[in-house]
C-alpha cells in the first residue's frame, strides 16, 4: 500500500518538478541591469490631486458662512527623468525631478441659502522625489518592489485674484509599490504612488484680491494640505 501510494504521489509531482525547472532555465532579459552603480531614466504619469481642506467657520458682514469643498478629482500629467544610485542587491536610492501639470476644482456653498459658487485653479509645479526602493528577489523577468521617501515642490504659476491662492512651496512624504518587468532593451516598471503633503498650502494674505465679493470664500478655509496619487511608467 505504501508502495502504491509514493508511486502516486511521483506521479503527480513529475509535472510540477517539470514547470518549476522550466521556470528556471527560463531566458532572463537585461540579467546584470541592477548591479550598475547609475543608471538612468525617464518616466511618464497620470495622477490626481486634492486638498485636505479645513473650514474656518467665518461669519462674514452679511451673515453668510460659507464652506468648500472639491467634489471630484481632476487628472492630471507628470513627466520626469530619473536618476538611480546601486546600494545593495535589495535597495537603490533613486531621485526623480518631474513636471507635474494638474489643476483643482473647488465648489462652495453657503450654509443657509445653499448658494454655490465653483472655481477652478491651476496647479503646475516641479517636484523632486527622494525615494528608497526596496526591491524583492528577482523572478525571472520581474520583481516587485516597494518605495519611501520624501519630496519638496515649487509651483510655477499662481492665478491671482482668484477665491482660492495657494503657497508656492510645499514638502511631504511618500510612499508606493511597483514591479520591474525586463524587456529586452529596457526595463518597465508600473508603479503607484500616495503623497501626504506636511505644510499648510492656504495664503491668507489676500492683498492680491480686486473684486470684494471673492472674499468670502477666500475667508472659509483656514487650512490646506496636499494629497496625490500618482499612476507612474518608468523606462530605465
């Protein structure tokens, strides 16, 4: 009985041993790309942005309190290039300035009345991500990874004498997940990724404003943090 039983289990092991020496003699592409100590790259995106908004509660001179919000995402594109130091076989440190085009949508209404007044701002900014990638072992032709990091901004426009003006500078974290996939002539790696800005973007000095009735809703919020997903390609 036990003889039949090993005898069956040989059986059905064969196939499974078969598949996994395929795997392994499988042709891997670009096999010595991560051991450079720098190597470069470009990388092309879409992603979203948003404001954690706070309200300030503020009664202006006719009794109205107003409060925003930004109902929906707007997409937005990012191009950068990317530059990639080699630390170990697990970790690379990886600076990636880019261009980030985008814009918000604010809607605000009036608490009694439920009057509403929408704006939209543009956002166009240069960012400079600071990652550590930590990768896992390579499977053939992928390998999957993890980042964290930090990025600093400057805005390259700023729509004056609108209800909402944000502070052209801005830091934060970051953190995210992707997978490497070698191709034959280079590498692709899909990636997704999650910024939590630290400062409050919200300028109140609104000297800026000329029409009198934007002042209201300038004056219902008293905070703004960044928030943004990212939908990232490199090509390395």
């Amino acid at each position: 009985m036990i003889k039949k039983v090993t005898y069956l289990l040989l059986l059905l092991l064969t196939p499974v041993s078969g598949n996994l020496c395929g795997q392994q003699r499988r042709l891997q592409h670009r096999p010595y790309a991560d051991r450079q100590l720098f190597h470069p790259g470009f990388t092309l995106g879409l992603h979203t942005q948003d404001l954690i908004l706070t309200q300030s509660g503020f009664v202006n001179e006719n009794g109205e309190v107003w409060f925003s919000e930004i109902p929906a995402y707007s997409p937005g594109f990012t191009v950068g290039i990317i530059g990639d130091i080699y630390l170990n076989r697990c970790m690379n440190l990886r600076v990636i300035p880019s261009l980030c085009l985008g814009g918000k949508g604010f809607v605000f209404r009036e608490q009694a009345s439920g009057e509403e007044y929408a704006a939209q701002i543009r956002n166009n900014y240069i960012t400079l991500p600071l990652h550590l990638k930590i990768s896992a072992d390579r499977i053939n032709n992928f390998r999957p990874y993890v980042i964290a990091g930090g990025y600093a901004s400057v805005e390259l426009t700023s729509d004056k004498n609108r209800a909402v003006l944000l502070k052209p500078y801005d830091a934060g974290i970051e953190f995210g997940a992707g997978c490497d996939f070698y191709l034959p002539f280079f590498k692709l790696s899909p990636e997704l990724k999650f910024s939590f800005g630290l400062t409050d973007l919200l300028e109140r000095d609104r000297r800026d404003l000329k029409e009198d009735d934007l002042r209201k809703y300038a004056g219902s919020l008293s905070k703004a943090v960044q928030r943004m997903i990212t939908l990232s390609f490199h090509f390395e």
